[in-house]
C-alpha cells in the first residue's frame, strides 16, 4: 500500500514503512546526475529520518543504499571546492503533512515492538477459590480452568488463605504472566505457552547470621525487645518458653535483664526478611537468673534445656489463662459475697466471659460438670500426686469429660461467672497430695531432665551455640549520657 505526500512515498513493504523521494533518490541512484543534486538527494532521504523516526530501510535494499551512499558522498567531496559544500543549502520543502499516523501506525509493523503490558494485582476474598477469583478479573472459563490446573502442580491450592495476593500480566485481553508469592522464600510463577499454561515454583535464598540483643526491662518485654530489632516470632518464642515459670503480667519489673540470641536471614539489601530459630534466651525475673539453649532430641523434637539438661516446660502451669488479670490471690481473705474472712485455696483470674481456659498440665479428668458453689468445674489428675481444679466455668470444651485424657494447653473450658461468683473469672487450685498449696509454688518446680544417653549430644550443642554467641554481633541500648552540668556555663 503507498500513500503519497508532495514528491514522498510512504509505502508498507514486507512489514516495513518505506519513505522514497521519487524526484532526487532515484535519480542519483540510476542516472549520472551532477553531485549537487545528488547531496541534495541525500541530505532530504536524511532529513525524512529525523522527521519520521519510524521510517526504517528495506532489507533487501539496505546494502544498495549505503554503497550509493558511499559514491555520492566521495563525488561530492571531489567536485566541490573546500569550503564550498558547506555552504550548500538542500532547497527541501515539505508541502504537506501526512495524514497518517505513523507514530501508531507502526506498532502493527515494527518486528522488534513489544505490546504494552498490564498488571492487575487481585487479592483472595475469604471463602474464594483461584478459578472464580480470575474468571471475574478477565479470563474465561477454560482460561481460568488451564491456569488453576498449572498452578495446582506447583502449589497446592487448598493451601491459598483468605489476603494473599496474585499479579496478572496481561497483554491486551490476554494473560501471559500470574506471579504468587505465599512467603519471603518462594514465589510461583504461571506462564502462557501458546493456548496452554505452565507453571514453576522458586526459592530464593537468603544469607542466614546470628544476632544477639540484650537489655533490662523498661517499658514492657516486647517493646524493648523489638526496638532492638528482635523479630516479633523470636518474643513469641521467649515468651512460650518462660512462661511455665514466670508470670509476664505480675512477675516482671523494671530493671530485669533478659538476652536473646537467635537467626536471622537477610535479602540482597541486608534487610532482615525472615526470622530463624531463637537458640539461646536468659532471663532475670527479680534478680533471679535462668538460661535455656536448643536441643533437638533424638526423636526429633525440640525443646529448650538449662545447663543441668533440664526442659524450660513445667509439669504443670501457673497461670492457665491467657492476658487474664489477678484478682484475688491465694491466703486468707474476706470473702466478697459471704462478707467474712476465711481462706482462698487458690487463685482467681479475671478473664472476659469465654475467654479459654487451658490444662495446666497433661492428665486424666477426673469431674467436669456442676459442683456446688464452684459452679462448672474441672479436676485433672496429673502425676506424681498433682491435681488441678477450674471453676466458675461458662461450659466444657467438646469431648471434656470425666476419664478423658488431656494434653497441657489443650483448651478445656471458658471463662464464666457461674456459681458462686461476682462476675467473670476463673478460680484455679493445685493440690499435692489432697493439699491445696499456692499455685505459684509451681514456678519452683523443674521441668524433665535428659536422658543420660542424650545429655553428652545435648553439652556438644551448648558449646557449639556458645562459640557462635562470641562471634556475633549483640545489639545493646545506647548508653545515656548523664552527669552534672556546670551552672556556670548556664546562661544567665
């Protein structure tokens, strides 16, 4: 097709846009023309391409060109005198504007143009599936159908959660690209391989250290840990493994130190991306001092030991109820409805109505239902003469009954008020032997030791730990600077 403008040619030949001067090219390419006209020809054929940059030289007649190029361009420098080519001004005059749009024209002809793209970043809706998910985003059924398919041989789909977010690429109407990220480590990627689809699934990898952080408490355990840069997963974890022993809410005041030693991994930028394994905790609840290391035992399980090989877990738990507040402690009292004094046998906790109650220790129920002034009450048989009793319970986790086996920090009830009771909270007792003692005795108890088959692998792991604590950084509070200011040096 050629569209003609003044003395030029736009033609499309073999997906390409020709721009030709009929009058000045072809006639210093097939004639014996003077150099003159020929410059002329030449500097206008070059004057098009820095007006149309689109306009591009056919293949088959690039290596002509440039050797007609090549002559012209010695003849002129034989013919004209020096100085004189310069002073030449090639009269080129273009007597119209083309009314087409090259500019777009040459998206459909230029073989190195690539299509604009499109990403759509789509987000799982709670009770949505991958296939309606994009079937409502632009893709067909069997479009949908096909990507699903590929995506569930890489990625198990019923592992998607209500949140996670998906990238669409598309090109024009067409998906070509579906990236999904469930994690920091993996990434999917879907791809279009003509009328089909297929998927590949990447782990990055990430440089793991260990760091350290250590302070005393002065606002609360979480926050002076993670303004250090402790990760919210290793606090988790400081927490669970103390919290046999210590009460967080009570037992902890300003000025107790605690240590954390864990792993990390970081990105390319050396930003902290993951959060690995706390190895090594300390902790100073009231000047008194407990350290635990990781072990893996030989069964497989981890668990964290003191340096006599002992568990950080307890047989059985102080406090059984989580973010709950003391309320009335065990020991002598007047009693708040029978209005004289007469002794607490246990602790109360006060909870909002159904928070969870949790087994303090693993053993056997031996009554879960109504029991006087208790209200819905538990006791579980525990070993080496341990009991434990919940009352003024809201109702029974499912399958609480008397004979059922429960495992420590199952979920065995909830908070309520019945009974004899002001108003929601739970009164937990521990008896030793048919006597009930002071729950908080129970902090004193140690948890299971090793096996002496397994202490020598368990003191090989400590040393080992213990070197890489001397090797690695440990991120501290700055120190404040403090002292006595000279009032002399005060202005008036």
């Amino acid at each position: 097709m050629r569209h003609a403008v003044g003395n030029l040619y736009f033609e499309t030949r073999a997906g390409q846009v020709i721009m030709t001067d009929k009058n000045h090219i072809e006639a210093a390419l097939q004639s014996d023309a003077d150099p003159q006209s020929a410059m002329s020809a030449l500097h206008e054929r070059v004057d098009a391409f820095a007006r149309f940059r689109h306009t591009v030289i056919p293949k088959q007649n690039r290596h002509r060109f440039l050797a007609a190029a090549a002559v012209i361009g010695i003849a002129g420098i034989i013919a004209f005198p020096k100085g004189q080519a310069d002073a030449v001004e090639p009269d080129v005059q273009m007597t119209s504007v083309p009314s087409l749009d090259i500019s777009r024209f040459d998206m459909g002809l230029d073989s190195d143009f690539t299509a604009n793209t499109s990403v759509k970043t789509v987000t799982l809706n709670p009770g949505d599936n991958l296939g309606p998910l994009l079937q409502r985003n632009g893709l067909t059924g069997q479009q949908a159908y096909r990507v699903t398919q590929a995506f569930g041989e890489v990625y198990k789909p019923r592992n998607l959660r209500a949140g996670q977010n998906f990238n669409l690429h598309f090109s024009g109407e067409t998906l070509d690209h579906l990236t999904f990220k469930p994690n920091v480590e993996t990434t999917v990627f879907v791809d279009r391989a003509g009328e089909s689809y297929a998927a590949r699934k990447i782990a990055a990898e990430f440089k793991y250290e260990t760091i350290g952080v250590k302070a005393t408490v002065e606002n609360s355990l979480y926050v002076d840990a993670t303004r250090l840069g402790a990760p919210d997963k290793v606090v988790v974890q400081f927490a669970n493994i103390y919290e046999y022993s210590v009460d967080f809410q009570r037992d902890i005041q300003p000025g107790d130190a605690f240590e954390m030693f864990f792993e990390v991994a970081r990105d390319q930028k050396g930003e902290i991306v993951k959060a690995g394994d706390l190895l090594y905790t300390s902790f100073s609840p009231r000047g008194k001092t407990s350290e635990y290391w990781l072990f893996e035992d030989e069964k497989g399980r981890e668990n964290f030991y003191d340096a006599d090989g002992k568990t950080a877990k307890r047989k059985l738990r102080a406090t059984p109820v989580h973010g709950a507040r003391l309320s009335s402690s065990y020991g002598r009292r007047k009693h708040p409805i029978l209005g004289y004094r007469k002794m607490h046998t246990g602790v109360d906790f006060a909870a909002p109505r159904g928070t969870p109650v949790l087994a303090a220790g693993s053993g056997t129920v031996e009554r879960a239902n109504r029991y006087g002034s208790f209200g819905n009450y538990i006791r579980i048989r525990h070993t080496d003469g341990y009991k434990t009793a919940y009352a003024h319970l809201k109702g029974f986790a499912r399958g609480v009954r008397a004979g059922a086996y429960v495992k420590q920090d199952q979920v065995i009830g909830y908070v309520g008020t019945t009974g004899r009771s002001t108003g929601p909270h739970l009164h937990y007792e521990v008896i030793h032997h048919g006597k009930k003692i002071n729950p908080r005795r129970l902090s004193q108890l140690s948890g299971k030791p090793l096996s002496k088959d397994q202490y020598p692998a368990f003191k090989t792991q400590r040393t080992k730990i213990e070197k890489m604590r001397a090797q690695s950084e440990t991120l501290s509070p700055s120190p404040q600077i403090s002292g006595a200011v000279s009032t002399a040096a005060l202005p008036e």
